[in-house]
C-alpha cells in the first residue's frame, strides 16, 4: 500500500508540474495547447482520487451468521437540540446490524457502537461485521451535529456543526485544562444522553414486543456491551460507570472524560477514583501510548494500567495511529497516514482484523462466557 502511494503521489507532482508548464508556455498558448492542459487537470484529479480514495473490497467475516441491516430514527422528546436554534428535539438516525438467519426464539447480546468527533455510525462496519457474523447484534449512533453528515428523518441533511469543531479546535487540556473541563462535561452530556436514550428506546420497544423493526425480536436486553472511539471511547466508559445493565466496555483510545469532577489550585484534573463496575478494555496506538502518564486528561487512563487484572485490560497496538482504529484506513490509507500523523505504518486489513480478534475474544469471554 505504501509503495502504491508512493507511486502515485510521484505521478501527481509530476502532473502538476507539466500542467504549470502547459499553462504558462507561451507556444501552448494555442487550442492544442489549452487541450493538453485539460487533459493534464484532468489526469490529475484522476490520480488524485486514486491516491486519496482506492476501492478496497469488505474484510471476510470468520463467523457463520449472514448479515442484515436495519435503520431507525430516534426522536428524545425530552431534550431540546444543543447545536440548533430552531427548539427541534434531538433526533438521532441508528443503524443495526444483525444475524440474518436466526434459530427460533433465538436472543443475541447487543452491542452499542459510540464513533469519535466527526466520525459517522459507518465508522467501524469491520468490526459490526465480525461481530454480528459471531452471534451479536450491533447498534451504533450518528450524534446529531457531531458527526460528519447524517440524514434525519424527513430527508434534512446534518452535517457537523461549526460550534462544535470550534470547541474541538480550541481544546487544550494541558494549558486550558478550566475551560477543557466546560468543553468535556457539554460533549459527554450530550452523547451519553444520546446513548441512554438510544438503550432505553430499544430495551422498551422489546419489552413491548414492538414489530416496527425485525431486529427487536432478536436482542438479548440482559446482555448488552458498548464499544466507542475517540470521543465515542470516553461516552461508553461514562455510560459503562453510570449504568448498571452494561457486561462489557471496549474503548478505543479514549480518556476517562466522564470520570473528571473538577481541577484542582495546579490545573489537574480530579477525577473518579471508585472502582470500575464491569469489564473493561481499553485499546492504545502510537498516538497516545507514550504519553499517557503525561497528558493530564489521560491520567486516569495511567491508573487502570497499574491495575491489570481479568476484568481490567490494555492492549497497544504498535505501528498504527488513532485513525487507523476506524475503518477510515481502509478507502483512504494516505489520508489516514496523513491524519495519524505519519504513525501508520502497518498494514491496514491487517490492523483491523487484528482489532476484530480482540474484540471478539473479550466480549466472548465477558458476554457469552467462553
């Protein structure tokens, strides 16, 4: 992969080079010469596209269940959206992804799925697909405003909202940690209110036998799991401490937002020290690994390192970087290596069944007691 992006980042300078000189020879100044600047352009765009957007084909699925695929919208009449000044209610578009042919009265475990600032619900199909081809059933959320693009019910395109990515931009836990605590408690205010939402929807639309959606038929409400990244990775760890029907929470790289009280009279962050009540995992990259007993908003990330035990794991992952734990790497691998900040340096179908396989193997052994 690296040597294709070589080749075609080679291909696009020297493109771009005979373009300029196409547009600003004097001798080119003719119909001929305003052709081949054209097709010049033109070439470039292609190999641009190339480069930043190769097909790649869906990762196999190891498990035996076929997948089906359902999409609701939740309404929560109770909340007045945070990024609109229109008084809409808050509306949320999820998608479910389940065994498609399922044993009679069969229930599976449900897994929510939480995705990072401007992230979409799509963001780690890989992962919805190994797990539901091995007994689950996987919701994930599109937070309204917070994700990249999302549709809502009567057709109104969302895209992120320029509020929200001014917070993100401005956030700065080290020197602003005062103004960085206003920030986390909005953000987790607002999406772990969008997850309770979402489960208690779903958990009392199957108590009711509710026949709107099929998937209803087939969720297991006593065994549910969460999994976020990023920002979605803070939300679930908040949700897996407040509520106390989660089995199970997978963060990928995130900190313990939801876990921080206040900042102390020297800038730090106080947080949480109770114990954590479910099992938990925490997956790292090269982007945080080295730096977590350093970044003040990692603090207590540092502590669950120091306290390892069955129901409390870390797992690095060497030589990739924050994106590369979404399926972002997977249409657009330069992009990736770009936004990781050149800490991608393993394959990416590679990197991603990795993830699967630990994943699975812990919700396996914590949700199904294999």
């Amino acid at each position: 992969m690296k040597t294709r992006s070589i080749i075609l980042a080679t291909a696009m300078f020297l493109e771009f080079a005979f373009l300029i000189y196409c547009i600003f020879q004097k001798s080119n100044r003719v119909p001929l010469g305003y052709i081949c600047a054209f097709l010049s352009f033109v070439l470039l765009l292609c190999t641009g596209w190339l480069l930043l957007f190769p097909k790649v084909p869906l990762i196999a699925t190891t498990g035996s269940y076929d997948i089906s695929e359902e999409n609701a919208f939740y309404k929560d009449t109770t909340r007045i959206e945070t990024y609109a000044n229109d008084g809409s209610y808050r509306e949320l578009p999820v998608t479910f992804w389940y065994p498609k042919k399922q044993e009679e009265n069969q229930k599976y475990p449900l897994i929510l799925f939480s995705h990072g600032s401007f992230g979409v619900k799509e963001s780690n199909l890989t992962l919805y697909r190994e797990l539901v081809s091995h007994g689950y059933i996987v919701v994930s959320i599109d937070h309204t405003y917070q994700c990249f693009s999302t549709k809502l019910s009567e057709g109104k395109t969302v895209r992120v909202s320029g509020e929200f990515m001014k917070e993100i931009a401005s956030e700065d836990s080290q020197k602003k940690p005062e103004e960085s605590l206003l920030h986390f408690k909005k953000w987790m205010s607002i999406r772990m209110g969008d997850i309770n939402f979402v489960l208690n929807t779903i958990i009392d639309n199957v108590l009711k036998n509710n026949e709107e959606l099929d998937v209803y038929k087939y969720i297991d409400t006593s065994q549910i799991g969460l999994i976020g990244h990023s920002l979605g990775g803070s939300t679930v760890l908040g949700v897996g401490r407040q509520r106390n029907d989660i089995a199970a929470v997978i963060s990928l790289e995130a900190p313990f937002l939801a876990d921080i009280n206040d900042v102390d009279e020297k800038g730090n962050f106080i947080f949480e020290q109770a114990d954590y009540p479910t099992a938990l995992l925490n997956i790292y990259s090269d982007a945080s690994w080295k730096n977590l007993r350093n970044w003040k908003q990692y603090e207590e990330n540092a502590r669950f390192l120091d306290m390892e035990s069955e129901t409390i794991q870390n797992v690095y992952l060497e030589g990739i970087g924050h994106f590369s734990l979404t399926d972002f790497s997977l249409p657009s691998p330069f992009l990736t290596m770009l936004f990781d900040g050149g800490h991608t340096k393993n394959n990416p179908q590679e990197t991603l069944i990795e993830i699967n396989e630990i994943c699975l193997s812990f919700l396996n052994k914590f949700m199904k007691s294999e």
